[in-house]
C-alpha cells in the first residue's frame, strides 16, 4: 500500500515537474519562436484597444463579465489525481495560450483556461507571477477579476453554509438586521467608505439552561508558560494523569531499621504516563498520538533542540519577549500545512470528505473574523526573521506570503479571538517569568492553562451578563459552549470577554483597553443608574446623619442640664433645712457638724437618727423606774 507521505511526495514533485514545464515552454517560444514574438507585438497593439475598455472606467462592465465566466465554469469538475491534474494544467494553458494569440474575440474565454489550470496549480500566487507577464493585459485583468469574483461569492456563501447545521447556530451581522451601517475609521478617527459588520451567533433551536449548544475543536493552541511544567500535554493540554503505584522492587519482607541510605519495605514510587518528544524532552504528551500530531503539524520545526540552531533561537526569543502569539503563529502556518495537504491526500485516495466546509481552508475561515489593528514592532519584526527562518524550508513561499502587515493582522485576531483555556490539574500561579501579554477572553471561572482560537465561537460578542459560557467537558482544549440561562430560537449567544463580577467601571476600563470595547449593555446601563442614583443621594445621607448627631448632641446637653438643676435644686433644700435647725438644742447636731459632714443631708439624717435612739433609752429606763 502506498503511504500517505508518497503520495503527498509525489503530488509535490509532480506539480513542480507541471510549474518547471510551463515556464520553460513560454520561454522557449519567446527566444526561439520569431512569428510567436511578431504575434505577441500585434496582439498587444490590438489589446490596447480593448484594455482601455477594461480599464477603470469600466471596471463594473469587467466584473459583470467576470461573474458571467464564473457562471459558465460552474458545472466543470476539477481532476482530482496528481495525474490528471498535470495533463488538465497543460491541455488549459495551451488551449489559453493559442485563444490569446486569436485577438480580443478570443480574451475572454482564454481568461476562462488561465483560470482553471490556476485553480490545479498547487501554487497559484507564483503562477499569476507569470501570467502578468506572459498573457495580455486585457487577459490577465480578466482573470484578476474573475479571481476577486469568486473570492466574493465563497464569502458570500459562507455564512449559508458554516457554521453547518448539527451545530445549531448562525452567523448574522446585527447591523443588517437592525438597518444600521457603520463605516470603518482609520486610527486617527478619518471614516472610510468600508462597511464593518458586526457579526455575532445566533442559536437555531430552543437550548434550555445547562445544555450543551455546541462542541467545537481548537484550531490552534498552546499552553501557558506557568504550565509547562511537565503535568500537562503539549498538543491538547490535557492534565497528564499519573501511572498507578508500584511496589519498589526492592521491597523486602524482614524487618530491617530504616536509615537514609536503605528505604523504608513496601516504600511506593510514580512515574508519569507522558509521552515525551525524544529529541528536546522538553515537550510531553498525554498519547502517543498527540505527540505524533505535534510532530507532523508544527514540532518538527519548532523542537528546540532539532539540527537547526534557529528552533532553538526562535523559543528564546519568544519566552523573552513574555508572548506566547508567535509561538502561535508558527503553530497556525504549521497546522494550516498540515491540514491541507492531508486534505489533498485524502482527496487523491478518493476518500475526502464532501461536506459544504471542506471548500474553504482555515486561511479563509481566518480571514473571516474580527481582529484589533496593532502597530507593528521591532519585537514583531525579529519574530517574523525567525520565523522564516524555522519553517521557509519546510513551507515553501511563508516568506512571500507573511509579510509583516500579515503578521502583524495575525497578532490582531489572536488578542481578538483568542480563549482562556481551563482543564483539570493544579495550575501554578502565575510568576513574572511565567507572565504573558497575550491578550484571551476570560471570565476568570477557573484558573487558565493554556490559549486557543476556534472558529465558531470567535464570532460570539461579548456580554456582560452572559447567557453562555465556554467549558472544557474532556479536559482538553475541545471547547463546548454550555447555556447559563434558557435560550430562545434566534436569541444571540452572549459570552463575557472578562470577569462579569468585576465593578462596572474596572469591566469597562479592561474592555477598553484589550478590545476597544465600549460596552453598553443593560448591566452596565443599569449599574451605571445604580452608581449614579448612589451619587446623588450621598449629599442627602450626610444631611440626614449631621443632623441627627447634632440632634443627639442637644439632647444630651439638655439632659445634662437638668440633671446638674436638680443636683442644685436639691443642695439648695438641704442647706435651707440645715439652717432651721436650733443651735442650742443638744440632741440636734450642731452647724459646725453639718458642714463638717460630706453631705449636708447626710449628716442631719444621721444626727436625727441618734437623737431617736437616745430618747428611746430614756423612755425605756423612765419605764424600768416606774416599774420598780
């Protein structure tokens, strides 16, 4: 059986071989063909003509033909085998070839052969190189449009066709819906005639509260830096479970005295279940399937310790720079490689999956969604160098294609889109080594593990009380999007991009700041009524609490008062009963004593009391005489 590294080996030499063949058949004509040479010269007399049809003043008409063409090729199948696909390639190029030198009657349907041996060439960027310089301009505007055309109409049909159906949601642009158009404004505030959706999801099916909306697989991911510590995968960072207790083998059954030296019998040791990658060791993986994955997609150019000293370069700089978006970029191109050349493959085994999707590459899906406009850095552009360094051998043409508006765009959609990622596992706090500026959505419901994009749930808006909420049911970075209330049919999904608990003005100011964000939706509208209604009526509250200490203050004064009146009121009676009484009576206590004694009343009390008591002795012994 052939391997699936022939064939995709085979494809590539095959196209090469086609690509070698049509560059050098073009140029033997030019050099060695004298009539060819006059014909061209004729042709492009001719074309002047007709290019100045096609040229700005009627760019409309040239479209309208374009889409006309498209029409026509429609129905055409595409060859399938490197085979076929190499005999197609030459038959449509010298078909388009001899139309273009039978004049301008002949452009339009020779723009149809250029276009169809483009679609089967596996690199169509060098191949309009070489039609703007060998067909007529009249034909290779003809085929620039037909190819922005159907740029058009793939984005058109996207949204009919993805999300697909059995994941029960839709993507509309809220602005249509509403009647609203919103132009785009330059950083310094300049509007442009360019429209800006305003894209979100909608569910398609009644959802109840704690249903699972949907399932939906990363398309790129990694883990944090605090996370890399050996307990977590590399590809699908997954929690690395831990193999089962093992007796030491050493295990003794006598009694022997346990020193440092000699362990303790029956003494337990683990050993971790990863898998690691066997160059770096750095790298480990909870199967040995993802470690595979890695490898094919993106680890055997970025493993560290590979025969190219530029791998190893490139993760310094990225754990330097504290940023995990060219880790991720690398890892994206890798994965995006990988993903269409096993596409290719399966489609030469005649196995390929025929789902509506399937026509769009994850480039395309990409281009789809929303992202921030950075501005570029010394950082980005050292990054950018070493990034073709590591992977320009192995992916032809990343040079030409990630310029560095390219990269710079990537970064803007990784800090727009991208999720915070919560497995199972103890995380480590986060350190100033460990610290990433990565910009990810997240509602702080559990600490993070790693960072990754998906496709569906990227064009979710954000909320701040949120109907949904982003979790991880297999541990893994496969993300399900659960219902936190009931959802109704064509309710849009809302997601909150940061911690929903957090103050109305602190949510506003991260917003702000991550995603030039100015949240305005009914929690911050109504806790911004709450703080406002709060504000107004502080001033009252502290009216109402002066008044009522000032209140408390008389009262007490006045208390006071009174008591300190009857205290005088009741001396004064005490002094004047001191002075009724009868200096020379004997029995009655005297002045001098009275105001000798602490208190006046006192001591007149006190007096009286012993005055009382000797007059009943008296009486008493009067009695006993009287007895006797």
């Amino acid at each position: 059986m052939v391997s699936g590294k022939k064939i995709a080996a085979a494809v590539s030499v095959t196209a090469l071989v086609a690509g070698l063949s049509y560059m050098a058949y073009f140029d033997y004509k030019r050099r060695n063909d004298r009539q060819f040479r006059r014909k061209l010269r004729r042709d492009r007399k001719k074309v002047e003509k007709t290019a100045s049809k096609i040229s700005e003043p009627s760019l409309d008409e040239t479209s309208d033909l374009a889409l006309e063409l498209l029409g026509k090729l429609a129905n055409e199948s595409l060859p399938l085998t490197p085979e076929d696909k190499e005999q197609f390639f030459m038959a449509q190029v010298s078909k388009g070839e001899a139309l273009s030198g039978s004049g301008a009657s002949g452009y339009a349907e020779a723009a149809c052969c250029f276009f169809q041996a483009l679609k089967v060439y596996p690199n169509p960027v060098e191949l309009v190189m070489i039609y703007q310089k060998t067909t007529p301009d009249a034909v290779f505007k003809l085929v620039m449009a037909m190819m922005a055309q159907e740029v058009k109409q793939k984005q058109t049909r996207y949204f009919d066709v993805f999300p697909s159906e059995d994941k029960h949601v839709r993507i509309k642009d809220k602005n249509k819906m509403e009647g609203k158009t919103k132009f785009k404004e330059s950083q310094e505030g300049a509007k442009s005639d360019v429209v800006v959706p305003n894209r979100a999801l909608f569910a398609t099916r009644g959802v109840e509260a704690g249903e699972v909306v949907y399932e939906e697989e990363s398309v790129v991911s990694a883990l944090l830096p605090c996370a890399q510590n050996g307990k977590f995968c590399y590809h699908c960072l997954r929690a690395i479970p831990e193999k089962a207790e093992e007796k030491d083998e050493t295990e003794s059954t006598e009694e022997t005295e346990p020193t440092e030296e000699i362990k303790p019998a029956g003494e337990t040791k683990k050993s971790s279940a990863a898998f690691e990658c066997e160059k770096c060791h750095d790298a480990v993986y909870c199967t040995e399937k993802c470690r595979q994955d890695a490898y094919d997609a993106y680890h055997q150019f970025l493993c560290p310790t590979s025969s190219s000293s530029t791998a190893r370069e490139f993760a310094e700089l990225t754990q330097k720079s504290h940023e995990l978006a060219p880790i991720l970029i690398a890892k994206f191109f890798g994965t995006l490689v990988d993903r269409e050349k096993k596409k290719e493959i399966a489609r030469a085994l005649g196995v390929s999956d025929k789902s509506d999707t399937d026509e769009y590459t994850t480039w395309e899906h990409l281009e789809i969604m929303r992202y921030l406009e950075l501005i570029p850095t010394a950082s980005d552009a050292t990054a950018l160098h070493k990034l073709g360094e590591v992977m320009s051998a192995s992916v032809p043409g990343l040079n030409e294609f990630v310029t560095g508006e390219r990269y710079t765009m990537l970064k803007g959609k990784l800090d727009y889109n991208a999720f915070s990622v919560h497995t199972e596992g103890v995380v480590p706090k986060e350190t100033p080594e460990t610290h990433v500026s990565d910009t990810m959505r997240d509602d702080h419901s559990k600490s993070a593990v790693g960072i990754s994009m998906y496709l569906i749930s990227s064009h979710i808006a954000h909320n701040c009380d949120p109907n949904v909420q982003i979790v991880f049911p297999d541990g893994t970075d496969k993300a399900a999007i659960k219902a936190l209330k009931s959802i109704a049919v064509d309710e849009e999904l809302r997601i909150s991009y940061v911690d929903p608990s957090l103050g109305v003005e602190e949510r506003r100011k991260q917003l702000q700041a991550l995603y030039r964000v100015k949240c305005e939706c009914k929690k911050c509208e109504a806790d911004l009524a709450a703080a406002k209604a709060e504000a107004e009526a502080a001033p009252a509250v502290e009216d109402v609490e002066e008044k009522a200490a000032e209140a408390v203050e008389d009262k007490a004064a006045e208390v006071v008062e009174s008591v300190e009146d009857k205290v005088e009121d009741a001396e004064e009676k005490a002094n004047e009963a001191v002075k009724t009484i009868d200096p020379s009576d004997e029995g009655t206590p005297s002045f001098a004593a009275v105001a000798a004694s602490p208190s006046p009343v006192a001591a007149v009390e006190a007096k009286t009391e012993e005055t009382e008591e000797a007059d009943t002795e008296e009486a008493e012994s009067e009695e006993f005489s009287d007895d006797e």
